[in-house]
C-alpha cells in the first residue's frame, strides 16, 4: 500500500506506465509458489458446474455500462441515441443476470445471500462508497501534475499521507474489533470522516499548499480505512462458512464495480464541468483552445508548455471543475452513511457457523447439515 503509489508514478516516469501492468507477473509467480510450498490443505475433488451464461451476462451488463458512462458525457450527449442505447443493453442483461442466478445451479452469486441483511446492507455501502470515493479521489493526481506541475513519481509520492491514514486506521480499527466484537461504529465513524474530508478537498485551490492537502489526505485516508476491510469482516461474519468465498468475493466486487463505475462518470463530469469553468475564465477562447486540444487533461505537458496568459487561467478552471467533483461525492457518501446505520451489528463467530441473529437466507435440508457441520 505504501509503495504502489511511489512505485507507479516512478515506472511512468521512467521504464513506461505497461510495468504497472509486467511488475505484477513476476510478483504474481513468487506469490503462486510461495502458496503452493506453504499451504498444504487436504485435496476434495468435486464435480462443478462453471456459470458460463452468468459471467457472460454480468461482463456484457457492466461492459455496456461503462460504455454508456464514458461516451455519454464525452463524445456525446447523455440522451443520444448510441449511449441510450448501450444504457438500456446494460439493463436488459443485468435483469438477465439475475434471472439466470436464481436458476443456476452453481452461480456466480447466490442470489439467496441478499436475503441476508448484513449481506445486503453492507454491499449497498461498499458499492454507493466506492462510486464516491473511488471516482472523486482518482483524479487528485490530476491536480498535483497539472496544478503543482509535479512529476508522476513526486506525485506519487505526495499521495502518502493518505496511503499511510488509510493502514493506520485500518490496523487500528482491525485490532478494536477483535478486542471488543463490535465493528458497526466504523463504518459510520469512517464515513462520517470520509464526508469532512471531502469538504475540505472541495475547497482547494491553486495556491492551496502542500501541507494542507496532505492533512486532508491523511483524514480522507483514516475514514477509508476504518470502512474498508470492516464491511468485509462483517459480510464474513454474517454467512455460513460454505458461502464465505463468495460473499468475500461478491464485497470485492461491488466496491470495484462502484469505484469503476465512479471513475467513469466522475470523468465525465469533470470533462463538462472542465468546459464550463474554461469559458468561465477564457471567454469565447476557451472553444479554440479545446479543439485544438490544448487544454486535454490527459496531456499534462501541454498544458504546462502553455503561455501563463492561458495557462494560469487553465489552471483555475481544472481546480474549479475538480472542486464540484468533490461536492458531488459529499451527499454520495453521505448516502452511505445514512446505510450504515441500518448495518446489523451481530457478536463475530467463533467457528464455522453464522453467529446468532444473522439474518442468514434460507436453505434446503442438505444445505442445511453442510452448514453444521
């Protein structure tokens, strides 16, 4: 956690921004042999049905989404017909998803685990917060390149303070619930954080200095770590022990489905707003300037290379436009906090079974002695 962030802005700034994507092959490999030497667990071989129409379905479904998100407020307008088009494929496939869920005989995810309470409640808050977080929070190096005028390793760098707010809370709240059993007080307490945070962020400028905003990156960073891993906990805590895999995987997927999709149309919000607030500060100028792609936030070197007559004002609008990012996300997360308080705080287990008064779903006389035993 703490040197990604180092490490990513140093390979795109030197070997090239793919070793992101090699560096994980050797470190992958080392991991494969590492679990394969140490964990020795016993070998049940089981006959399985693979969900190949539900992955397909779910992949087509957040496909056509993301498609939708991404040209709808870019290359065209949000009611034209190709991304309405993409919006209502995206539809018709998730409800095909979930049909198919419910008849699969080994689906991707059980549609009977949303009957369980916790379940359900705590994937409606990873996926509402990570939308806001996620997809506001992924352009602040944005700002620190094209504003500060750092380099992708210095702004890397400059991350820190919230990689480092994120562990320690994270550890903290980790090692409270274990000692006390009770985990509800976090995820309130790291929205709640997460909503200030925001605030401040939403009031950056230009001129804002480094130090203030690696404060409010170190608050931002302790309110996502106090959520984080606790809704996991909880989700694990609330299911049988047959259905834990699942469950761990399903919250993994709901907080990356919300952070992508967050990205996407946080991208394009700020691409509109980018827009306003350059006419804003150029006038009829402003046009010219992004025809000619002069002020494109994914080429930060010329915008940097712009006369200070344009490129000060350029500076302004970027920060102004990030500013209603943040803004944004505040009643998103809030959202999420108002869920968290419908989160049932129930004791954690001590063995395979769900502790009592999870609202587990029902099941079949089988399933039932499986998950007893």
């Amino acid at each position: 956690s703490v040197a990604g962030p180092l490490l990513g802005g140093w390979f795109t700034d030197g070997p090239g921004w793919r070793w992101i994507f090699y560096i994980n092959i050797p470190v992958g490999i080392l991991a494969l042999i590492i679990t394969t030497m140490a964990l020795k667990m016993p070998v049940i071989r089981r006959e399985h049905r693979i969900d190949y129409l539900g992955a397909g379905l779910i992949v087509g479904s957040v496909t056509a989404l993301l498609l939708y998100l991404d040209w709808a407020g870019k290359a065209y307008g949000w009611t034209a017909l190709g991304p309405l088009a993409l919006l209502a494929t995206a539809i018709v496939l998730g409800v095909l998803f979930v049909v198919v869920e419910m008849r699969a005989e080994e689906p991707i995810i059980p549609m009977r685990l949303f009957r369980n309470e916790i379940f359900a409640i705590g994937n409606l808050y990873t996926f509402i917060s990570g939308v806001a977080m996620f997809g506001a929070i992924i352009f602040l190096p944005f700002y620190l390149q094209i504003v500060k005028g750092l380099t992708p390793t210095m702004s890397g760098l400059a991350m820190l303070p919230m990689v480092l707010g994120l562990l320690g809370s994270s550890i903290a709240s980790g090692r409270a619930i274990t000692r006390t059993g009770r985990y509800k007080v976090f995820p309130i307490a790291g929205a709640a954080v997460q909503v200030a945070a925001l605030f401040f962020f939403s009031r950056l400028q230009v001129e804002t200095p480094f130090w203030q905003l690696g404060l409010i990156q170190l608050v931002f960073g302790i309110g996502l770590g106090c959520t984080m891993q606790t809704i996991v906990t909880a989700v694990q805590n609330a299911v049988e022990f047959r259905d834990l895999g699942v469950a761990t995987s399903a919250t993994t997927f709901f907080r990356q489905m919300g952070g992508t999709i967050g990205a996407a149309a946080f991208g394009a919000i700020l691409s509109s707003r980018l827009a306003v607030h350059l006419i804003e500060q150029l006038g009829p100028a402003a046009e010219v300037a992004q025809q000619q792609g002069t002020v494109d936030v994914n080429n930060i070197l010329a915008i940097q290379q712009l006369p200070d007559a344009i490129r000060i004002p350029v500076l302004h609008a970027f920060t102004n436009a990030l500013d209603d990012l943040f803004l944004i996300a505040i009643p998103l997360v809030g959202i999420a906090l108002v869920v968290s308080f419908f989160l049932k705080e129930v004791p954690l287990r001590t063995g395979r079974r769900a502790p009592a008064g999870a609202a587990v779903a029902d099941t079949g006389p089988a399933e039932a002695l499986s998950a007893g035993l």
